[in-house]
C-alpha cells in the first residue's frame, strides 16, 4: 500500500469527476456533516468552486452565522485503492437579481448536468413540511470557493520505489510497524494483492 499527496493540479482534475461530497460546517463549536452533491468549476482566474443546491435548514442557518466550511470527497474501489480530498473554504450564496445573477445561473447550468438534481434539497424541505409549521419554500443556490485542497491517494507501490529490507531495518521503529513494512514492500515487490 502506498499513499501519495495529490498537488492541487490532480486534486482539481479529481474533483471535476465527483458529484457526491460531504459538507461539514459548525456553530458555537459544535460540527455539523451531511452528504450533499455537488458541480464543481473553474474560473478563468483559476478560482475554482464547488455549486450546489438546498433548501432551508440546520446548515443554511449555521453557514449564514459561520461560512468557513469544509468538504470531503472520496472514491473508495479496495481498501487499498482510494482516493481523497479535503477542501477548505468559504459558502456563499447566489441571489438570482444584481450582480451575482451571472453566477445564479452558472450554478444552475452546471447542476442541470446531473439528472434530477434538484431532488436531494427540495425531498427534505417537502418531509420537513409534513412534519413542521409549512414554511415558504427558499431555493438556495449556493458555491464554496475553495481556497485549500489536499488530496491523498492510495494504491500499490511500484516494485521499484518498494523500501527494501535493509532500509526498513534501519528505520527506528517498533517490531510490530517493521514486520508490517516488510509485509507490505515484499507484497508490493511480487505485486501480491
Ligand atoms: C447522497 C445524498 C445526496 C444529497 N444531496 C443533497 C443536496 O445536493 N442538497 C441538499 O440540500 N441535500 C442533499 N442531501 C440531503 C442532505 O444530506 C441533508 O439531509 C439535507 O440537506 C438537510 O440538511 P439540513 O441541515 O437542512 O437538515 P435539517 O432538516 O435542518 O436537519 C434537522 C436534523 O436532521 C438530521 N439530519 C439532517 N440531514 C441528515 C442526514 N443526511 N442524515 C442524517 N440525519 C440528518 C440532523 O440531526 C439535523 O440536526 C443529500 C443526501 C444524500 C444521502
């Protein structure tokens, strides 16, 4: 098993391939995460966002009081194939008038790419009006301007760049982590699963 960092360059290119995400944010200290889709963009200034739609709720309120948000996104195909990022950024929402209508219906364009991506936000705002005081329903469109992502990706090493045995048995390390290793870089080397 070998992890490697991403640079943002392949974190970019990652994420223009991900739809699903999750979206932590947090109030008085307390985290809030829920699983939301997502399309993400680039601008011509190499700003890059993240679009998204949603109704009302617990964290529209708590990204309107605190919009410092963070998001995850994975692709996981074995447990030692996968792939990672964290996103560090801003929420931000877009009002459909004034000079933020261009941006209102680039969100729409690109979440139209995906079939029936309204669903996930206006589900939950009909459930909520099943069971609460019926509210006016609030389309929110919104984007995350990402100001930080890493990535970390996960897969087999090559044979070539496997640490080979005296190299693992210099490294100051405990008994059970140097088995392991070794396990590891011999797997890695014969190119065992
Ligand atoms: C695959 C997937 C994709 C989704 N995509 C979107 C999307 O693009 N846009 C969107 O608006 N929503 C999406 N959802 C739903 C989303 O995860 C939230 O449930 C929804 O947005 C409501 O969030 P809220 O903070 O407004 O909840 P509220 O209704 O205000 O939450 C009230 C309470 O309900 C609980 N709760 C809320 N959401 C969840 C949850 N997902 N799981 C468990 N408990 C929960 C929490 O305890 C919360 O305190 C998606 C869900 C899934 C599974």
């Amino acid at each position: 098993m070998f992890i490697q960092q991403m640079s943002r360059e392949e974190c970019l290119e990652a994420l223009a391939h991900a739809r699903l995400g999750r979206l932590a944010c947090a109030k008085s200290n307390q985290p809030y995460i829920v699983p939301i889709y997502f399309a993400f963009d680039r601008a011509a200034s190499d700003d890059a966002y993240l679009y998204g739609f949603t109704t009302l709720g617990q964290k529209t309120e708590w990204m309107r009081a605190n919009p410092r948000v963070c998001v995850e996104v994975d692709e996981v195909k074995a447990h030692d194939q996968w792939m990672s990022l964290v996103i560090f950024g801003t929420y931000e929402e877009l009002i459909e008038a004034g000079n933020q209508a261009a941006e209102h219906r680039r969100a729409i364009e690109l979440l139209q790419e995906r079939a029936r991506w309204w669903e996930p936000g206006a589900t939950n705002f009909v459930a909520k009006a099943q069971v609460d005081q019926p509210k006016p329903f609030e389309p929110i469109f919104y984007r995350i301007k990402i100001h930080e992502v890493t990535g970390h990706r996960c897969g087999a090493i090559p044979a070539a760049e496997a640490p080979d045995d005296i190299a693992i048995s210099q490294l100051r390390i405990r008994g059970w982590l140097r088995r392991l290793l070794r396990r590891v870089s011999v797997r890695a080397a014969n190119k065992l699963p």
